[in-house]
C-alpha cells in the first residue's frame, strides 16, 4: 500500500481525482473525504497494494503533480514502535493498547488519589465502559477544562497525549508554579479515548480504521464518523449521508453511543465546564469555530489571538509550525464537530489540535516523535489553560 500527495492545480486536476475515487476505494488522509479536495490543495491518499502503480500511472498519464509519501505502508506501520521503552506495561513513550490504557487509568487514579479519580460516563456500541479522569485539588465551585482524545481510531499519538498531560500533571504538581495554579483553581476532565471499539480495531483487524464500529442498518458498511455526529450542522457541510463513507454523520446526531455519553457529560456539567480542548491528528492546526459554517464566532478575536500565542508557545521549544484559524476557512467545511457544538453549548473557548505530522508519516507517526510532540502540545494546551483560569465567565 502507497500513500500519495497530489497538489492539484485547477479543477479539471479535481476532476481526475474524483473520478479516480469514484473507480476504485480511495482512503483520503487529508482531507478526509474527495468532496472536500479544492484547486490549489494538497492532497493525501492511501490506495490498496494492487492498485498503486496503475495509480502512479493514471496520475502520471494525467499530469496531475504527485509525490509518494510512504512507499510501503506495512513498512511504516511496522517501523512505528521505534520506541527505546520496550516495557510490556504501560509506557508514555509508545502506544499503548486499550487494555494497558484502561488499566493505567485505574492505576493513575489510586496512585495519585488527591489528585485524581476515575469514573465511567458511558459504554460503548461494544459495551466497552468509557473512562474518565477527573483531574484537581479538591476544592469549592471549581471551574472546568474539559479535554478528550481518540475521537479517530488511527489517530495513535491522540491518546497518547492525554496520557501524558495526566502525566505531567500528576508529576509536576507542587514543583511547576503553572501546573500547580492550574489543578489548584480548575479541574480537568480528560477522555483518554472516545472511539475505544475504532480504536481496538486499530490495534487488531485494520490500523487505518477511523470510525466507530456501529452497525448501520440496511447498509454492510460499519461505523461512524464520531466527529460528524454532533448536533452543529449536522450532515450538511464536510459530512456525508452514506454509511460506506469515512466522513458518515451518523443516522441522527448523537446517534452513536460514544457521542452521546460525551455531550451527556458536558451538558450535566455546563455551567462549570469552561474550556473545551479536543486533540486530533494530523497537520500540525489549532483550530476553533466554526466548521460548519463560514460564520465567524462572537468572540473570533479573542479566539484568534489565545490560537496564535499558544502556536506560539508550542513552537517555543522545537519550532514546529502551526497554522491557525476557524476551521472551515483554515482546513475545510465540516459539519457535526464536537468543537463547534460544545461552542455553541456556550462554552466559548473551544479548540481542536491537530498533531503532527504534516504528513510525511500522517497517521503512522513513530513512537520516537510521542514525547517531542506531547511536550511541545503541553506547553499550547497549559497556555490556553492558564488564560482561561484568568478570564473565567
């Protein structure tokens, strides 16, 4: 299997590329679906083994520019676990499994019982129960920052981070005066892994999976995209109506009961709940509403200028670039986003990070790229926390 980026220069270029999505199973990395490739945009895809030179051919045939990002992808999926730390436990320098993550959750909580606790808010389509961290010192009417991981099961380095911020906090409280202040005055709520089925299946059946693992009646095709399926325009921009799509919004918003335990949890604990932080991967974006709509915020400047410093911070320590802005005009339109509706809940700072890469290992990012990538994050997301404890509302 071959990744490819093709920039393409005009709309008859689009034109090719949709018609080699409508011929043969196209999985596209960025964007992630053929309705959204435009002129001038660079464009990731994954073909299957036995098409990729025909592929190569058609594209060449065609006059479309192209590269090849990953020759091999077997190759890279087995070069990913280049990690030093070959425990068989737990580690925050490789991926973990669900099974070790779960168990981390429960030994993360007794170890640090003043610090943090563990609940469950919901299960699975698979019945799997979904855990949640409660992170803070114990204190009177606390506001909140509510974070989540793993919405797209082959987003590996997603929950790789939410592990590590837990991490980081349970280990630098009292010694980080930032850290400290935050879990003093906020709590943080954090999901380590909201498609835990999409995210198995990663692990066991198909590495590039990203749905969930719904059945969908009437249709052979399983899943749902979890970040269409949220009550924010659903299914009209970026979203499709077909099951057999990567980007499915879902039979009805919230349709999926992932979705549905996590905007259950954040509409119980609304009035306290003051930041929304959900972590994505790839193409190194902070990102903030609107995707649905072209529409900016209220609050677009403020939003504006909390994204630039906190790209700002982040880029302090390896210098990786971040482009931000509102989604629809900084990436593309997509409706159904869990940022925008938690937004439009009136949680007025709500952000999407997209991780690295920019693509040259995209969603097969190597465990020797995990601490880098989550210390540089820490220093956006801490940034971000640490104004919104200042401008609470």
């Amino acid at each position: 299997q071959k990744v490819f980026r093709v920039i393409l220069q005009n709309d008859e270029q689009v034109e090719i590329i949709n018609s080699l999505a409508s011929n043969m199973q196209v999985d596209f990395w960025q964007p992630d679906s053929v309705t959204l490739v435009r002129p001038k945009m660079q464009v990731d895809f994954r073909i299957e083994a036995d098409l990729s030179s025909e592929v190569e051919d058609f594209l060449k045939e065609s006059g479309v520019e192209y590269r090849v990002l990953i020759d091999n992808l077997q190759d890279a999926v087995d070069a990913q676990f280049d990690s030093k730390a070959r425990t068989t436990g737990h580690s925050y320098e490789k991926y973990n499994n669900w099974e070790t993550i779960a168990a981390w959750t429960a030994d993360i909580a007794a170890q640090n019982p003043d610090l943090v606790s563990r609940s469950v808010i919901g299960e699975t389509y698979e019945g799997r129960p979904m855990y949640i961290l409660k992170m803070g010192k114990s204190g009177s009417n606390k506001k909140a920052i509510f974070m989540d991981c793993g919405f797209h099961a082959r987003e590996w380095i997603s929950p790789a981070f939410c592990q590590w911020f837990v991490k980081e906090a349970v280990e630098t409280y009292g010694k980080d005066t930032v850290m400290t202040t935050l879990l003093d005055n906020l709590d943080f709520y954090v999901l380590p892994v909201v498609n835990i089925d999409g995210y198995v299946y990663t692990w066991t059946n198909d590495r590039m999976w990203r749905k969930t693992r719904s059945k969908n009646a009437g249709s052979r095709c399983i899943g749902t995209d979890p970040n269409r399926n949220f009550n924010a325009g659903w299914c009209t921009l970026g979203a499709s109506k077909s099951p057999c799509d990567s980007t499915y919004c879902g039979s009805a918003p919230e349709s999926e009961k992932e979705t549905k335990a996590l905007a259950d949890f954040i509409r119980e604990h609304l009035s306290t709940i003051k930041a929304y932080l959900t972590i994505h991967s790839y193409s190194q974006l902070l990102l903030f509403p609107y995707s649905y709509t072209y529409k900016l915020p209220s609050n677009y400047e403020e939003l504006n200028s909390i994204a630039r410093a906190a790209s700002k911070e982040l880029a302090s320590l390896y210098n990786t670039k971040y482009t931000y802005g509102p989604g629809a005009t900084t990436i593309y339109p997509a409706a159904g986003g869990s940022d925008d509706w938690a937004y439009d809940e009136g949680i007025k700072y709500s952000f999407t990070f997209e991780l690295r890469d920019t693509g040259r290992y995209g969603f097969i990012l190597p465990e020797s790229q995990i601490k880098p990538t989550c210390e540089e994050t820490l220093l956006a997301v801490k940034y971000i926390a640490n104004y919104v404890l200042e401008h609470l509302y």
